[in-house]
C-alpha cells in the first residue's frame, strides 16, 4: 500500500451511506468472519519480543511465521486491525495525503483460498457492504517476467466480478509486486484503486499515474514466493496477504478531500485553529498527524530516547513541537490538545482511556526538554555567530546549519532567522544535499533494522563489525588522531568504512593499515563489554560517531589497549576468529571524508 492521496473531487456518499472509521472497520471484521475467518488481536505497533524490528508497517508483519508455513492456532483465514507506523515519509507530513501511523485492515489466506476467491470477496465488500458503485473501480494487476508469469488469474477473477477490461490495468514490479524490505514473503500483487471523478491528467493516465484520479484502496497480495538474496523461490503454500487503509476508507466514506477533515482529525485541526495565532494549515497536520502517532506509540510503551524506536518518536515530537510553535500556540495548551487527538480516536482504541494521564505525562516532559535543546542551539549559534564575527567572516556555511540541525536538533528556518538578526549570510545551497544524505542513511538503517526483523545479523557481520573497529583504531595510529568514524555500512561480503581525513591515502599508509589490523587479528586480543556513564566512556577516550544518539548508559565494547568506542555490538569474543583483513580500495567519500573498502578472507 503506498501511503498518499491527492484528491480534489471524491466520492458523494448518498445520504445515510456515510460511515464512520468505526463502522467501515466492524462492517470489515464481520464480513470476514461470515466468510470463515477467525478475527486475531490487532499486535502492538511495536513488535513483541524483537528488538530489531523498529514498528510494525504492515498487517503482514507479525504474520511472517505463518506465511512461511507455521500453523496458525486460529487456523487458515484470519482478519484483523493492524495498528501501523511507517516513518520513510516523515518529513512529507503536512501536505494533504502522508500520514505515519495508520490502521491497515487485512484478511489472510494461509494455505487456503487463492486469488479467485480472494478477488470476489474484495469486489463483494466494496460494492455491497460499503456499497462503492463498480464504475468508480478500477483494478491493476501483475503484467509478468522473468520471475513471475502475467497474472491472468486476477485478470480472469476482475472479469468474472464484473470489472470490464478498460478499467483492468497491468503493470510490472514497480507497482504490482509487493514485500517487506529486501528478503522475505512476497508475490504479485493486485490493487484496487477508486476513481475520483477527475478529468485524466493525459491520455494515458492511469491508476499508476500520481495526479489525483484515481486513489488506492486496497492490496490483495499473492504471496506464493520467497527472496532472498539467491532470488526468488516457491513458497510451500499459496498465501493471501491483503491490506485496506482504514484513514483513506474513512475520508472516502465520509466524502472528505484529505484525512485531516475527517472525523479522526478534524477537532484537533479546529482546536489548533482556534489557539493559533499564526495560520499555517501544514504546521496544523504536522501537529495533529504527530501528536495522534505519538499517542499511539506510546501507548504500546515507547518511550522518547536517543536510538532507534525511542528516537523516531523523540522526532515526532520534536517537530510538532516546532510548528506549535510555529502556530504562536500556547505550550500549556498542550495536554488539552492531547486530549483532543485521544477523543478523535478512543473509539477505535478504547485502551487509550487507560494511558491518557501517562501519554500527556511523557509529551509534555519531551516538549519541556526540546525547548531546552532549542535554547543550547540559540547559545550554540550565538558562539559560531561570535566567531564568524570576530574573524571578519559574514556568511554562515551549510555545515554549520546542518550541525545545528543535526546534533542540537535546531531547526533551520531558526538558524536562519537567527543569522538574519545577525546581519549573516547564510548558505543553505548544500543543505539539502546533507539532509537528503542523512535521510538516506536513516532510512537504510531502518530497513536494515526490518531485514533484521526477518534474518538475524550473521556471523560475518559481527566478524565485519569488529574489524570496522580495528580498522579505525589502525587509522588513528597510521594517520593521526583527528581520524574518527563518519559512516559504516556492512553486508555479508565487505566493510565499508568512512572516516575524516582530509587527503588520499598513500599505498604505504594503507598498507601500514592492513598489517596493524591483521597483527591485531594474530594476537588473538579479547574482546570485552561493560556499561559505563556515556560521559566518563567518552571522557575517558572511547570512540563514538554520535554521542548524542546514544542514552545516559552506554555500552563500551574494549579491545585490550588497542581500541575502545562505545557501540551497540553484536561482536566476536577474540580478535583471532577474523581470519586475514584486506584493504580493497580506498576513495574520496565526500569533502574531508575518505572511504575504505575492506574484506576479511
Ligand atoms: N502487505 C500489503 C501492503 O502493505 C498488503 O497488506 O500493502
């Protein structure tokens, strides 16, 4: 399901046909469960008993187990609520479609019925329990290749429901092939678009077409192969994965433009109105949209913090609290705000009433604490300020932005402001570069967080870890102490490592580099961890690359005098078991950082 809808005319609901989130999403349950599926618990938005798998983003997700053929004990056909948060889009938040938490309805097939089925059960919901009419559909369905042969079952299926073949599309993996990340269940697909009424864009437009005609609704996923990275293999049964966005339904249903004018929305956005003093409708969704995931997050005992699951909800809450801001709204206002956001939802979860006072407790004692980093940025600015003014400099770098930005969390458009009163220039040219490249390395890692999920780290993963950390100690020895960690990527077959040096290295220093690590790796050093303050670990010289990132305990993994840095681990208990290290290329990475390519043979 892709998240966003850009719609101007929608679907009139008669009068009397207008549903409530809470009404599509019974009508959903029970039709599923008259058509023989047992109705399973919505999971936690975050997964139980799996640290590496930051939020659950698809109903699929706690299902993987059964969709690789592990009994079900509520049996083949299952429905259910699935709350979900997919934060790849965060920053998109605030035009009139992304949204990061969403609740996906589905129903599944393990081993059971297939597409013929599962296809006229899809029409049948939507014409007759939510009574769409059959014009306003139209479906798209896998055109076929070398993996996967054209879908002419779906085809057949749409035919039979009633969809006549000008509103049947086919289209290739881009948009008809669906699975979680890189590895795991996945299969073609079959999705279910309304049409809104809109003249077409161009003569070929179509559901795959972004303009706004035609919305997605629905994604019936025929799950029958397994990838991996040798490619695709047959599952040994047959599965159906599907999921309706139960937001999208609702704004539909109720016949809104976009998801804040629902019910589910709409008395925080008139509440935000009400307080603000400055109007601004993108900080108003920023605001609305964010404090309903946070609520949510929290709710299922997430706490905001400096890593993963912690962090993205410390960023949720960072950046509403920015656009209250923005709004001129009262802070105080902000508990009442809160229970606003609860009372648009706690029909959908009643559990919310429990944790209400706890909910506006962690908010507002993370609101309190942003607006302390804001005032350490200010200081922070004012000292860079000072310096540039000192040294007769006018015009404040994108470096400078961007490390406001990215370890005080200081908003641009402040640095800005900021440097205007100054009478500074600033240089935003490269910003966006920077934070696409930060944005790029936290999406890789939340995927490789999700791959975790599914395939555990390897054991030559752990093996490249450690040697990532011998290969840093190696380079602080042959180059100099100003060498620290700016990057690291990891896969089975190399280390990629990217450190500040501000010159190419010559063959002899990379040759010195390699015969320190492997002399490291022939004294067969131990590897140990403890816990300690993070101040006294960094005090005391332990490498970090993001200090900030990392909570008041941290972590210190040892490797005898050689090299000390605060991590998350896994790594091996013996440098000895890393067998031979080798440099295999060394290259610019970007202004001032170097990258090193290595292996372990
Ligand atoms: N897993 C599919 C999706 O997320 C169907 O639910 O779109």
């Amino acid at each position: 399901m892709k998240l966003y809808y850009n719609i101007k005319q929608i679907y009139e609901p008669k009068e009397g046909n207008k549903m409530k989130a809470i009404e599509i999403r019974n009508k959903y349950l029970n039709f599923f469960k008259s058509k023989g599926h047992s109705v399973i618990p919505s999971a936690p938005l975050i997964p139980e008993n799996d640290p590496s798998v930051l939020f659950n983003t698809a109903g699929m997700q706690p299902l993987v187990p059964y969709l690789l053929g592990q009994k079900h004990p509520s049996g083949t056909r299952l429905t259910d609520y699935q709350k979900c948060l997919r934060t790849n889009d965060i920053d998109e938040v605030g035009d009139n479609r992304h949204l990061t938490f969403f609740e996906m309805l589905g129903n599944w097939s393990l081993g059971d019925y297939f597409k013929e089925e599962s296809i006229a059960m899809s029409y049948e919901f939507l014409t007759k329990e939510l009574g769409i009419p059959n014009e306003k559909l139209s479906v798209t369905c896998f055109k076929g290749d070398d993996d996967c042969v054209r879908d002419n079952v779906a085809y057949e299926a749409w035919k039979k429901a009633g969809i006549p073949d000008e509103r049947i599309y086919f289209f290739g993996k881009d948009d008809n092939w669906w699975i979680a990340g890189e590895e795991g269940p996945c299969g073609p697909d079959t999705e279910m678009f309304y049409d809104t009424g809109k003249p077409k864009c161009s003569p070929e437009c179509n559901p795959s077409c972004g303009c706004g005609k035609y919305v997605e609704i629905w994604n019936n996923v025929f799950m029958e192969f397994y990838k991996d990275k040798n490619g695709y293999s047959k599952l040994e049964q047959r599965n159906v994965d599907t999921g309706l966005g139960l937001e999208r339904m609702t704004m539909l249903l109720e016949g809104k433009e976009t998801p804040f004018d629902t019910e589910l929305f709409k008395p925080v956005m008139d509440l935000l109105s009400k307080l603000q003093t400055n109007d601004n409708i993108q900080s108003r969704r920023i605001v609305a949209e964010h404090i309903r995931s946070s609520v949510m997050v929290i709710n299922d005992g997430g706490r905001p913090s400096n890593v993963d699951r912690g962090y993205i909800l410390r960023r949720l809450l960072r950046r509403m609290t920015r656009h209250l801001n923005k709004l001129g709204i009262d802070l105080e206002k902000l508990p009442e705000i809160i229970d606003c956001s609860i009372d648009c939802i706690k029909e959908l979860y009643p559990e919310l009433e429990k944790t209400r006072e706890e909910i506006k407790k962690v908010i507002v004692e993370e609101k309190d604490k942003f607006m302390k980093t804001l005032q350490n940025g200010e200081r922070e600015f004012d000292k860079v300020a000072k310096y540039l003014k000192n040294n007769g400099k006018t015009k404040l770098e994108t470096e400078s932005v961007f490390n406001l930005y990215e370890t005080y969390g200081f908003p641009p458009e402040m640095t800005e402001e900021l440097a205007k009163e100054q009478g500074l220039e600033v240089d935003m040219t490269d910003f966006k570069r920077l934070f696409e490249e930060h944005q790029e390395k936290s999406r890789l890692g939340s995927e490789q967080k999700f791959k975790g999920g599914l395939a555990s780290t390897g054991e030559k993963e752990i093996m490249y870890h450690t040697a990532t950390h011998l290969l840093n100690a190696a380079l602080r020895v042959v180059l100099g102490d100003h060498v620290h960690q700016k990057g690291s990527n990891i896969t089975e077959e190399r280390m990629r490592f990217d450190f500040s040096h501000p010159a190419k290295m010559t063959d002899e220093e990379k040759q010195k580099a390699e015969d320190l690590v492997n002399k490291w790796i022939n004294e067969k050093i131990d590897v140990t961890c403890f816990e300690m303050k993070k101040e006294e670990a960094l005090k005391s010289g332990a490498e970090c690359q993001f200090p900030e990132r990392y909570p008041d305990v941290v972590t210190v993994y040892q490797i005898g005098d050689v090299s000390k840095e605060i991590c998350g681990g896994p790594h091996v208990k013996n440098t000895g078991e890393l067998g031979v290290f080798k440099i295999k290329k060394e290259e610019a990475s970007s202004s001032g950082v170097r990258r090193i390519k290595a292996i372990l043979e």
